[in-house]
C-alpha cells in the first residue's frame, strides 16, 4: 500500500508488539542509542493521565520537560544517560512538511538495561507527562559502531 503525501499517517506514540519484538530480535550488542524525534502538542493533553495534570494548562514543551525532570534518577540509576536535547525544526533534507520539535538522544549500556529501565513501575508513574505533551514521534534504536571522542 502506497501512501500519498496527503494522506495523513497516525501518531506514533508507542512501539508495537511487532516492533518491540524485532527490536529485541536485532540483537544489538553493547551500548544502544536511542534516537527520539518529538513533535509536541501546543497545550498539553492529560485526559489520559489526569492525576498528573497540572491545576492549569500547560504546553506540550512543558510537560515534556516534567517528563524529562521525573525520568533523568531513573535513567542514572539505570546507568542511562540523556546525551542530548535539541530543538527540531524543519528539515535541511527531508519532507517539508514534516517538523520535529525535540530531538532527544538517550544512551543505555545494552538492551537488556533498557527494557528493564522501560518497564520500571516507578518510572511508568510518570509518563503520563510524555503521553500529555507528544502529538507524534520517531524512535530509533542505534548500535553505536565507533566509540564516543
């Protein structure tokens, strides 16, 4: 099935079965990074996660960065470490209408430690704040093939 450049494509907003399942399949030895590309919402929607909402609305930018406060223990403590956090835009070479507003760089010493990092309920308490900020997303797992430096 070919889609059209006016067709528009669903949000991403989770991995699916299929997906989580070819991930784990990849095999990827050693260090993985992930690469997430973000476009948030204008005001942020917790009708999915009501308990976290704030009294009054907020940006999608704004609950990313909740996001972002309430995950960084959980990823050191993982031994994960947030690599980057850039503002997106349009792209040099891509579609032209496609935007990203954060691109989003997230390294975990191997697979294993992030899909347990990922499952961590503690952690999950607080992704409502990531639900409630992205309008659609991209994450790419990398193996890093050359070390960092």
């Amino acid at each position: 099935m070919t889609v059209s450049s006016t067709t528009p494509r669903p949000a991403c907003l989770a991995p699916t079965m299929a997906a989580g399942r070819d991930f784990i399949l990849r095999g990827i030895d050693g260090e993985v990074v992930m690469l997430n590309l973000l476009r948030l919402r204008e005001t942020a929607d917790y009708s999915g996660a009501p308990e976290l909402a704030p009294e009054t609305p907020i940006s999608g930018r704004e609950a990313y960065d909740r996001y972002i406060a309430h995950t960084r223990p959980f990823l050191a403590a993982s031994g994960g470490h947030l690599d980057l956090v850039a503002e997106g835009g349009a792209f040099l070479i891509g579609p032209p209408d496609e935007r990203w507003d954060l691109v989003m760089l997230v390294r975990q010493k191997d697979t294993e430690t992030f899909l347990s990092f990922e499952q961590d309920g503690a952690y999950m308490a607080g992704t409502g704040h990531r639900t409630a900020a992205i309008e659609d997303s991209r994450l790419l797992p990398l193996k890093v093939v050359a070390p960092q430096g």
